[in-house]
C-alpha cells in the first residue's frame, strides 16, 4: 500500500517521507514498544509493585493478573521491537490498551488532584492505539524479521 500524496500546497515532505517510510516504521516500532518492554520488565523485576498496584484498583487475583500484564507486555515489547508478527502484535496491542484503560485510566473516578495525571494517561494510551493500527496498516517494514521470514 503507497501512502497517498499530500495536497500541493503540503507536500513539501513528501518525497523524504516516501524515502525513508521504512526507517520512520522501524523507529516508531522501536518507542512503541520500548514503553512496554521497560513496563513488563519492571513487572518481572517487582512483581509486588504490580500486584500492590492491581489490588488497588479491585483488580480479582491481582498476584495472577499481574505476570498476565508483564507476559502480555513483554510479548508487545519484544515483538514490535523485532518486528514479528508485527500486524497480529499490533492489534493485541490496541486489545491490550482497551482493558488497561477500562480498568487503570478512569479518570473520571479519580479525586480532583490525581485527575489530570490519569487524563494524561488515558489520552497516552489512545494515541499509542493510533500508533499500533497504523503499524497494522503499513506493517513492520524493510527493517523487520517479517521481511527477513518473507524471504
């Protein structure tokens, strides 16, 4: 799929964008999923900080839940890092940050002082489900082991 041409009077970037699409893919894999690899690994690496978290939210079973969250999180990490999978990664990443919203960014529910921090997440992780279906829709680009499996 070609990205579609700007308007004329925007397009000035165009050709850069054209030119370097697949190294623009690899990084915004790369920062996309660095956020989750470093939030499992801090899971793996504290698990009780993750379960006392859990727990304070009324999560059920927040000792089981919490190495579900670090798996889930680690698999979005690694894989998008690597670009494998990278459009089935992609839309359990957009999965993933439904439940976590739902559960952890109710903003709405929080006391006026902790509002905004929780507005700000809540609003992080919807762009961060815009950038995860945009990468479903390019996929991970030259720089990926998808394109080194497609060979």
């Amino acid at each position: 799929m070609a990205a579609e041409p700007s308007p004329k009077m925007f397009a000035a970037t165009d050709k850069f964008a054209a030119s370097s699409a697949d190294a623009i893919i690899l990084v915004a894999r790369v920062l996309i999923g660095w956020l989750f690899l470093t939030f499992g690994w801090s899971k793996l690496v504290n698990p009780q900080g993750g379960i006392k978290y859990f727990a304070s939210l009324g999560i059920p079973a927040p000792d089981f839940l919490v190495w579900l969250s670090m798996a889930g999180e680690m698999a979005i990490g690694i894989t998008l890092i690597l670009g494998i999978a990278t459009r089935y990664a992609s839309l359990f990443t957009v999965f993933y940050l439904i439940i976590a919203t739902a559960i952890a960014h109710r903003y709405w529910q929080y006391p006026a002082a902790q509002q905004g921090a929780q507005y700000a997440n809540f609003c992080k992780n919807l762009a961060i489900m815009g950038g995860a279906l945009l990468l479903y829709i390019t996929g991970a680009g030259r720089f990926s082991l998808d394109r080194w499996l497609r060979r």
